[in-house]
C-alpha cells in the first residue's frame, strides 16, 4: 500500500509564495500519477495538478501560478490569493482515468493546511 504526506503548509500573506512537499513510498515515477487537490469548506475537491514522469497538467484555474516539480512532486505556489485557503493533499491513482475526478485516487495523504490572509 502506498504512503503519501504533505508538509509546508502554514499562513502566508497574499501574493506571496509557498512550496508544499509531498513525500511517497513506493513510488514509481514511470508508472505511478500523482495529482494534487485542495479542500475548501462548502466546496467540492478540487483538482489542480497531475504528473506522470514529466508530464504534467494543470487545472485552469491554477495554471501560471502553481508548478508541481518532476523532481520531487513538490507543489510550488505563487501569487497566491485569499481563495487559494485550502488543505492541500497530494494523492495517487491508477494512470490512465480522468486525472480530475478526486475519486479516481486510491491513496492519499493526511493534507497540510495553507491560510492566505490579505
């Protein structure tokens, strides 16, 4: 069974930056995708990134803000606004489904919280 923790949350102001970690156990960067999601009270999970190897997608509404690494699957995360107050989780999935629907994701990690205050 796969192990995923995210760390690096914390309160930042807005337009500022912030770095999350996403740390896995038997991890296959050739065979395993890896997406990332934030929780907002009241809403639906969100997705806001996939990668595979070095293929990487983002959502709309995060794309020219947020870059996952290749390296390290760490989510970067920048021009950061009021709404991006969220918990964060990154999660793995079978590769091969719609890397948006949250309810593809088999594993998933405990979620860092992030507060962007204005």
């Amino acid at each position: 069974e796969m192990q995923l923790m995210e760390s690096g949350g914390g309160p930042v102001q807005a337009g500022g930056s912030l770095t999350l970690s996403c740390v896995t156990s038997a991890y296959d960067p050739s065979r395993t995708c890896i997406g990332w999601f934030r929780d907002v009270p009241g809403k639906e999970r969100e997705g806001l990134g996939s990668i595979l190897s070095r293929t990487i997608k983002y959502a709309d509404s995060v794309k020219g803000r947020f870059f996952i690494s290749p390296n390290n699957l760490s989510l970067h995360m920048s021009h950061l606004e009021p709404e991006d107050t969220a918990t964060y989780y990154c999660a793995a999935r079978v590769c091969g489904v719609p890397w948006l629907d949250y309810r593809n994701y088999r594993f998933w990690g405990q979620g860092t919280h992030v507060t962007v205050s204005s």
